[in-house]
C-alpha cells in the first residue's frame, strides 16, 4: 500500500474534536481557516484519532501535533484526545 497524505478541517476550537484518519504531520491556516494534514504510512499510522485544539496556558493529557498562530494572534495547538 502507498503513503497519502490527507487535510481535514476547518477545524473549529470551539468544537470538542475532530476524528482524522493518521498521523497529524502539520496544522496550519488556509483562507483564514484551520486545518490538519494528516499522513498515512501504509498501515503503520493508519488508524483514526481524535484532536482537538487547546489555547496556551490550557492543560491537556496526549500527544502534541503542532502550533497555530491566528491573524487576531490567538495561538492555539493541535493535541489527541485519549
């Protein structure tokens, strides 16, 4: 099987999660949006996972994906939820 790479979003932080097929690789904005590429190594990382975004100071349990920085200059970053 081959490697693929796939987006998800926009991701709201308002929203509790959002499930995505793999490994997160990079959170970024797009138009002014959020989104998560995802990849997905031939089996090894193809599973489903839930993330979500958490603002800084915020605690959080699980793995750390990546750091957004809004034009407003909000930051938030990309956590799994266990």
């Amino acid at each position: 099987m081959a490697d693929v790479i796939y987006k998800y979003g926009p991701i709201d932080p308002t929203f509790d999660y959002m499930t995505v097929r793999g490994k997160p690789v990079y959170v970024g904005l797009q138009d002014g949006k959020i989104f998560v590429w995802c990849i997905n190594l031939a089996e090894i990382e193809d599973k489903e996972r839930m993330v979500h975004l958490v603002a800084t100071g915020e605690i959080y349990v699980g793995p750390y994906y990546g750091t957004v920085v809004m034009p407003n200059g909000l930051v938030w970053h990309l956590v799994e939820i266990y």
